[in-house]
C-alpha cells in the first residue's frame, strides 16, 4: 500500500470516527455493519430501535460483534424523553421532579439505576442530563427536562446525576452548552437567541456546567443558540470562541464535545448538515449527532465525503479532525474499563427508586373544602398542547391509564388547540362527563392562554374537579384538589393517581 492510499485510509477512518448516526431498524443494518468494519464508531440509538430490553441487548451485541469497542450511544432523559420506555412512559422521573424534592442522594441514586438499566442492554453512552438552567418560564423545548431555574440547584442535581450514571459504566453527556435555558424557540425549528450579557452568562448557565466539568463528565453536548455576547456570527455548536475557547480552554473540559442533532433546522436550514459538520469540527467539536431525522447511510456518506474533502482543501485542518476521532476513542477505551469495572463490582438494582422519587415530587395543594377520594371512575379530561416535549406521540403521558387500572368506569378524552373558544370546549367536556367527576390533566397551563380560560370555565362550572399540572407548576393551584408532578412520566402519573384514589 502506499503513502498516499495509507493517508486516505487514516483520514477516511478519522473522519467515520467522528461520526454519530442513527439508523432504522430494531437490527442493525448491513451498510451501517460495513461502516463499523471501515472506521465508524459511534451509533446513536432512538426509540425507533427499541422494541424491549431484551431486543436492545441483542442490538447492542451485534454491533460489538462488528466492533467490540464501538460506543452505542442514546438520549435517555428519564421522565418526559425516553428512550427505553418510549411506548409506555418512563420509569424515572424527569430532572424537574428530581429538583423539586432537592435531594442530591437521591438524584444521584435515579442516575445510578437508569444507568444500570442501560449498561445491562449494552448502552455506554447517554446523551444526557440536560443542565439548562430553566430561567425562561415560556421555554417550549427545555422546561420539565431542566431542574430547576436556580443555578446553584441545577448543578448540584447534574453532578450528582453524572456521579450516579457514571458509576453505572455509563458516560454522561451533559447538554445543552452553554445552556438553552433561556430561550422561547425550540432549536428543532429555527435558531434561538439568548441576548444576556456575559456577567449573567456565567453566573447562570455556565455554573451547571463548571458542577458538570468538576465532577468529570465524560462529554458535553453543544446546543444550536446563538449568544452574541460571546459570538455575533455563529451559534455556539459552530463557534471556535465557544467550543474551543470557553468549553475546552477556559472551563477545562477535556472530554469529548458532541453535537446537538445537526439535522435540526437552527443548523441544516441555514448551512447544511454538510457544511454544519465541517464547521462544527473546525469550531472544536469532537463528534458529530446525527440520525434523528436523518437515518441512513446516504446521510453518512455525505457527511463523510463533505468532512473528507475540508480536510483535503485545508479548511479543515487535519490535526482538528485527528484530535477529534482521538477523543472519541479515548472515550470508548474509558467505556471498556468503566463496563468491566461495573461487571466486577455490580451496583446493586433500585426498581423501585423512580416511584419512591415521583412519589415525593408531588405538590399537592387542597381546597378548604376536604376532598374524599375518588371511588368511582371519573371523566379525565387531558388539555394537550399542539407541541409537546414528550419524544413523540407514541409516549403516553396522562392519569387516565393510571386512574382506569383502580377505577372501572373511567372516560377520557383529549382536548387540543390554541384558539378555541374556552366557553364552548368547557361546554363540551362537561356534557362528555356527565355525573363523573373530572380530572382535568394540563401540562405548562402558564404557557397556553387557551388552556386557562378553558380550565377557569370548568372550575366555575365544577369547582370540585380535580386538577394535574404534569408541566412547569407556574400558575397558581386550582381546583378541589391540585396535585403538580413535575413532569409526564408514568411514575409521576402513578404517584399522582395514587392520591387521588386514596391508595
């Protein structure tokens, strides 16, 4: 073999190296065996590639089978963005009720027992905890994922979350730098902008951070915001005075920095998925997400072909790329020793510890009048919003399902919308009740004008209903009995359903 054909061959495996797709299929896919074999990696897993945990773990070997030392990474949150339970609702509870009882223990204890779950299906890599500090109640896209909107609580919560899910075998990946917190657009769509100035920068999200960093995080993920006070030109996933100046030199972050999804529209509608990947890695990123629109091996090649050729013009330098694909298999020599280690020393399983969590989440606010516990099967009526932060419309999210297990007799039904008139919905909820008592099911009232008017209407028609806030308990508590969860998850849905039945 020649120099020349050597030097492809090293570039071309760098370049696969830093690659992070997703495919579809609950097997692997013939191309994506053939990339392993060739030089990629990383495989990023969704709920799309998740049948059971039995089927995850016989994924999961077959990929090693190809490439014994390959990361097999997912994004599984707990609570409203999961993975593993993506068609039932999560076992654990999301950040936000975990920061509402502010027990660092026993966030760390939850981190501790997904991260066994995962690791037991051969998972190495989690593309989490999210350590956005939620200081903007109007959030579409962070809100329940974040703990909390006081910085010095969401970084205890993250690094005892990393401490936890570390300990498992598990690297964490915390997201989203430097913090999309503060924003009303959702980065799936378009770009937020985040306008403080740099004091209140570093003294709201980047304290999560430095918790994340110290408490040695083996990856940080980069979000799609633009934040002018540190870089007018570019959001910080393209942006070197970002990446590499504030993550890598001033923060001292020398684990990997991985993309947020670059097939989001913050990035690919305005550069490209191609030209985003090249830019995203001369910036100091280390590894590139991609595969949660875009799952297949065109979408691979291209980005390998659009990286291969940056480096061969010069815009991408190639000790960039080689420092990049060198952090990505530090990481998985770092996986390899933390598996073997949990396997010599197994943490002990905590099935239970996702329900004790929800259960002591809860807020329960109770009228003057006493409220008796439902014996009958009431009408649970869910206000849902157009857009939700669930992972997809295939997550239940709800007390119905809960409330019908212990009660016969329980109706649902699913109200939606912006403009409604809140008068006529109300009409039509009660008329669908009946004799039933309602349950009244909202997630971020405060945000959605409609659902509050529609809510008012019923509580002055009913004011005996029942309400559940499984959002962001920003509005005041309303109705006979109120109970906010801190997030959709079946366990914060279980809890929930638990008081009201009295159990």
């Amino acid at each position: 073999m020649t120099t020349l054909a050597r030097s492809t061959d090293t570039l071309t495996r760098d370049v696969l190296a830093v690659l992070q797709p997703g495919f579809t299929g609950t097997t692997a896919p013939d191309w994506l065996l053939r990339r392993l074999d060739e030089g990629l990696y990383s495989v990023g897993l969704f709920g799309r590639n998740i049948a059971s945990e039995d089927q995850l773990a016989a994924l999961t070997a077959q990929l090693r089978a190809e490439r014994g030392d390959v990361l097999v990474a997912i994004d599984e949150e707990g609570g409203d963005v999961t993975r593993l339970e993506v068609r039932a609702g999560s076992s654990f509870p999301g950040n936000h009720a975990l920061g509402a009882v502010d027990d660092p223990e026993l966030t760390r204890q939850v981190a501790t027992e997904l991260g066994r779950r995962l690791a037991a299906c051969g998972v190495n890599l989690n593309w989490a905890p999210s350590a956005d500090v939620n200081s903007n109640s109007d959030n579409p896209v962070i809100g329940v994922r974040s703990f909390g909107a006081d910085p010095a609580l969401v970084a205890r919560h993250t690094a005892a979350y990393i401490t936890g899910l570390q300990s498992a075998g598990v690297a964490a990946c915390t997201k989203h730098f430097p913090g999309h917190g503060d924003t009303s657009v959702d980065s799936h769509h378009a770009v937020p902008r985040i306008d403080a100035d740099p004091k209140t920068l570093r003294v709201r999200e980047l304290v999560p951070f430095r918790a994340a960093i110290e408490a040695g995080t083996k990856a940080v993920m980069s979000a799609h915001i633009l934040l002018p006070a540190l870089d007018a030109g570019h959001p910080a996933t393209l942006s070197p005075s970002i990446l590499a100046g504030l993550l890598r030199r001033e923060l001292g972050h020398e684990g990997l920095i991985v993309t947020d999804g670059i097939e989001m529209q913050a990035i690919a509608a305005t550069y490209g998925i191609e030209r985003g990947s090249v830019l995203a890695i001369a910036a100091g990123a280390d590894a590139i997400c991609v595969g949660g629109g875009l799952a297949d091996e065109d979408t691979v090649l291209r980005l390998r072909d659009a990286l291969v050729a940056a480096v061969k013009s010069g815009e991408l330098p190639e000790e960039r790329l080689a420092d990049a694909a060198a952090r990505v298999r530090a990481l998985g020599e770092w996986t390899a020793g933390a598996t073997e280690s949990a396997r010599s020393e197994p943490v002990a399983p905590r099935t239970d510890i996702g329900l004790v969590a929800a259960r002591r989440a809860l807020t329960v606010t109770r009228a003057d009048t006493p409220v008796e516990p439902l014996t009958e099967g009431p009408y649970v009526a869910a206000f849902t919003p157009v857009a939700n932060i669930a992972v997809g419309d295939e997550t239940p999210w709800g007390v119905a399902a809960e409330l019908a297990r212990r009660l016969p007799g329980t109706g649902t039904g699913s109200y939606a919308g912006q403009d409604e008139d809140a008068r006529a919905l109300a009409s039509g909820l009660l008329a669908e009740a009946g004799e039933r008592r309602v349950v009244a099911v909202v997630r971020d009232v405060h945000r959605h004008p409609w659902m509050a008017s529609a809510l008012d209407e019923l509580l002055a028609a009913r004011p005996e209903s029942i309400v559940v806030e499984m959002g962001v308990p920003q509005a005041p508590p309303r109705g006979a009995l109120h109970i906010a969860t801190h997030g959709a998850a079946r366990v914060c849905a279980l809890a929930a359903a638990e008081v009201i039945t009295g159990a």
